[in-house]
C-alpha cells in the first residue's frame, strides 16, 4: 500500500493510497506523479495488460480490475472519480479509453468479452450511479440453432456528453457528441444525431437543438 501525504486540485489535503496487486507477465503500469489517487486499488491478473494514467488525474475510491491478456486502459488528463468508480475489463484484447477533462461522480465501467471497447470522449460529465457495459456477462442461448445470440458490442460516447443520474448504457450504443442523457434513462441504440436530450426506458429523443455548461 502506498501512502503519500498530498494536496488536490482544490486545495484539500489528502493522503495518497494506492493497493496494487498485479500477476502475471509483462504487465504495464504507468501512473503520472502528479496524479491524486486516495483509497484506490489496482487488481491484475493476466498478462501484456497496460494501464496508462496521464496527468492531473484525481481518483477516490476506485478499483481497477483486469483479468485477461493484452487489455489496455488509457485515462487521459485531468479525469475525475469524484466519489468512486470501478474500471471493469474480462477475457482479452479490451480496450477502455477516457478522453480529457472527463469527471465521474460514481460510475461503473465494464468491458466484458474479448475484443470489446469502451471509448469515451473529452470533456463528458457523468453523475451518480451510471452503468456503462459492453456485454450481458452471461450467454443466451436461441434454443432452435444452439447458438449464442448476445455478443458483446462497442461503446463510444462522443465528447461533451452529459450523463445523469442512475443511466445505463448498454452494449452496442453510439452518442454524438454534446448530448444529454437524462436521469435513469436506459440507452440500448445508437443516437447519432449532435445536440440532443434522451431520455427514458428505452430511451429515446425528446429534444434537440440543445447544449449544456457544468456551471449552473
């Protein structure tokens, strides 16, 4: 466990505390000085896995878990886990990609099945209790041909996307940039138009030609 007394952006004095647990082979982990980690965990099993923090990161509370070969995590400057968060990669070849600027509240993100993605975009804002996944985690199985009919598919959120409160965001989805999603909505399809508000179960469009600021 590493602990080392520092200061947040805001001026808050914490103390940095990592807990790293990594097994396997050629594993990568490269984490900038200037990053602010408090109670957070790295948990790798797996081998030529590679997890890239750039700086002025802040995470609280978060846990990294691999388990797998040959999966990537890229956080990009100034990301920020506010309360907690979980970055959640299974099997091999995932990739989990957070652009610049990006701020969490508590947020769970998991790229489960080999080859899958998550891409999400700079300057997005996500709320309180979001779920974002590539995949079920379980098989369904079509009983007439045998067959598995629920792979996992990408997800790529644009940047500039607004996400709220309790939303999940499920395989195969698509947001442009400068969206909205509304609280507790439940996105299952691509929404490729720019500007938009999307809301409930399934949700849908409600409104365009809009755009949104963090400040009040």
């Amino acid at each position: 466990m590493l602990r080392v007394a520092r200061k947040l952006r805001d001026g808050t004095l914490f103390e940095k505390s990592l807990e790293k647990s990594i097994k396997g082979k050629s594993n990568t982990l490269k984490i900038h000085p200037s990053v602010a980690l408090v109670n957070c965990k790295i948990d790798v099993k797996g081998n030529a896995n590679e997890i890239v923090i750039e700086p002025n990161c802040q995470f609280k509370n978060v846990l990294i878990f691999i388990r797998g070969n040959s999966n990537s995590i890229l956080i990009s400057k100034q990301v920020s886990f506010n309360r907690s968060g979980e970055l959640w990669v299974e099997d091999d070849h995932c990739q989990l990609q957070i652009g610049n600027n990006t701020t969490f509240e508590n947020t769970h993100i998991a790229v489960t099945e080999s080859n899958s993605k998550v891409i999400i975009g700079d300057d997005c804002m996500f709320a309180n209790g979001i779920d974002i996944r590539t995949g079920d985690s379980h098989a369904i199985i079509d009983l007439e041909t045998k067959e598995r009919i629920n792979h996992a598919k990408d997800v790529v959120i644009g940047s500039h996307v607004w996400v709220g409160a309790h939303a999940s965001i499920l395989k195969g989805v698509r947001l442009a940039a400068n969206c909205i999603v509304a609280t507790r909505a439940i996105v299952s399809k691509p929404f490729l138009d720019e500007g938009v508000i999307i809301a409930g179960i399934p949700a849908k469009i409600i409104k365009r030609h809009v755009t949104w600021q963090r400040e009040r």
